[in-house]
C-alpha cells in the first residue's frame, strides 16, 4: 500500500456552535489531488483546517506527513508546517506589503542563502505562471478576490511543499482564471511531490484535476471514489452538492 501523506483517524471534531460533528475516517495517499464537496455546512473547511494543524479533534488523530499535531513538539512544529502548504478562504496577504513582497516572505525567512537574483527570479516565475506577473506591486487591498487568491497559491508553493491545502480556491476567478489555476496546479504535480486536498464549492472545470472525490455532508463521509464512480453511487452528485 502507498504511503498515507494526510490521515484523518477516527475523528471527532465539532462543526460550529450547533450539535453537528464532522466524523471520518479517510486516508489520503502521497501525491494524490482529492476533493472535498458537500452542500453548506457539510464540513468542508473544517476538514482543511484539521488537516492544517489549526483545530485539534476533541477524539480521533489527525496525521500529515506521518506526524500528529496534536503530538508534535513544540520545537519540531515549524519544521513540520513548512512542508505543508495551506490557503484558507481568507488569502491572509499582509497587507503592508506589496503582492511581490508577500510571495516572496518565505524565501526571505527560509532561504536566506539564496540570493536576491534567484529570490527574484523564483517569486517572478511563480506570479508570471498564475497571471500575476503585472500586479507584482500592488498591494493585497488593489487586488480582487480572484488575485489575492491566486497570490496566496503562489506565496504557499514557494518552499516546494509536500501537502498543499485549500479552501475554495476557486472563489473569485472566471473560467479562464479557472483553468490557469488547474493547468497550474497540474503542471505543478507534474515535477514535484505534491500531496492537495481542496474544499470545493463551486462546479467548475477544476475538479477535472482530481483524482479522487470525497462527498460531505452534515458532517458525515457520503461517499468517496472517482468522479465517475461518484456518479454512479450518487446520481448527479457533483451538480446537486457543490454550490
């Protein structure tokens, strides 16, 4: 069997201030693009934060990268997050600092024996794939909805992560926006080792990247499969679930 890079193990985990838990067991093979769809409050993006490290189950373990949060030292923390790539619903832009700044904070705190030409040359490279190389001086408040998330992709790639997760990354961006992020993300996967688990709310061509689908609902695994076996299992799923 593959080795597992994200495990979610008998967890529990409370959705909001209602009495609705999300509870799975799932497991999610390295290099694997999976995605999560579901009506409103069906758990989604608290499936991304647990994944995170940002919210701690009240019962079950939650692995990534064969550590468990909620078991990491504290001194081995940051090491473990920085191979862990995560974009919420909120890019979290700083918005001090111009679009170039923002992608290039990472290199800056984590690289520092690259040089400024190649720190350069890394961010450019990034924002020019994603359609960005134009707005490099902008700050996060001259950006639609759309840039600042595309920005906040390009700034969570930059340390080459092993896990890469997403909230709805499709929020804001037209079709063709749509389909540059998914070719990105494809031809990121094709030269790296890249684990995604993404929140998907909206029906687009990016779920055509997936390789697998699982389908939340009031907080429970409806089901988990290929697209097509999806289908199958629960007719029109994708057309009745993502909104």
């Amino acid at each position: 069997m593959s080795e597992a890079a994200i495990i979610f193990e008998k967890v529990r985990a409370p959705m909001g201030d209602g009495d609705l838990c999300l509870e799975m067991d799932l497991r999610i093979t390295s290099g694997e693009f999976v995605a999560c769809v579901g009506p409103s409050r069906a758990g989604k993006s608290l499936m991304v934060e647990l994944a995170a490290g940002l919210v701690t189950p009240q019962a079950g373990r939650v692995l990534v990268l064969g550590q468990d949060w909620s078991a990491v030292p504290d001194d081995d923390l940051r090491s473990v997050r920085l191979r862990v790539g995560v974009v919420l619903q909120q890019p979290g832009l700083l918005s001090n600092m111009t679009l170039f700044n923002n992608v290039l904070l990472p290199l800056r705190y984590h690289r520092g024996a690259m040089s400024d030409r190649h720190r350069e040359q890394a961010v450019m490279g990034q924002l020019e794939r994603l359609g960005l190389a134009s707005l490099r001086d902008r700050f996060p408040a001259e950006l639609n909805q759309g840039e600042a998330r595309r920005g906040a992709i390009a700034r969570a790639l930059m340390l080459e992560p092993e896990v890469l997760l997403l909230d709805d990354p499709v929020a804001g961006l037209d079709a063709d926006m749509v389909l540059g992020l998914k070719a990105y993300v494809e031809d990121w996967r094709a030269h790296h080792s890249l684990t995604v688990l993404a929140a998907l709310r909206a029906s687009s061509p990016f779920i055509e990247a997936v390789d697998r689908l699982v389908v939340l609902r009031e907080g429970r695994v409806e089901a988990d499969g290929t697209r097509n076996s999806i289908r199958e299992i629960i007719p029109s799923a994708l057309n009745r679930y993502i909104e």
